[in-house]
C-alpha cells in the first residue's frame, strides 16, 4: 500500500515593504529588483537581534523554525512582486 500526503510547504506572494509573520519570526520585504532577479529581507525572531540578506532564485533563508526559499519574481508596472515558499 502507498500512502500519498500532502505538501506542507506553501508560498507567500509579497511586495515591498510587505510585512509576514511566522510563529515568533517576521520577515520584512525591503526591495524587490526582478530584471536582477533578487529580493532584500529582513527577519526578526524572537530575541535575537535582526538580520537582512539579499537573495536569489532558489536561495533560502531561516526564519523560526522555518525554511523561506525564493521561487520567483513579477515585475509589475507599478512595483515587483516575489514568490516565497515556505518549508515547515
């Protein structure tokens, strides 16, 4: 017998200066340049103090007890989107 589960994982589709919070982590959107195709966060977990990174396609980051990968970017005519999945 097999037994198929579900995915666990979902994503997140964010813009600058978008705020999303996980358990006792929040990460912040700084900047979004999708013709380079990377996204500037900020995380805040708990205590600790916090911390900002630029990413790329397929690059992840902790935040929690969480995994946060970039899947991929939008360019609007407005502003740029980024699409995070999130791995538990």
């Amino acid at each position: 017998m097999i037994f198929i589960y579900p995915a666990l994982s979902q994503e997140v589709i964010l813009c600058m200066h978008e705020n999303y919070t996980m358990e006792n982590c929040t990460l912040q959107v700084e900047d979004i340049d999708s013709q380079a195709a990377e996204v500037w966060i900020s995380t805040l977990a708990g205590e600790k103090p916090a911390s900002s990174m630029v990413l790329g396609i397929n690059e992840t980051l902790t935040c929690g007890k969480a995994m946060l990968m970039v899947k991929r970017f939008y360019a609007g005519e407005s502003y740029d989107i980024v699409c995070l999945k999130i791995i538990p």
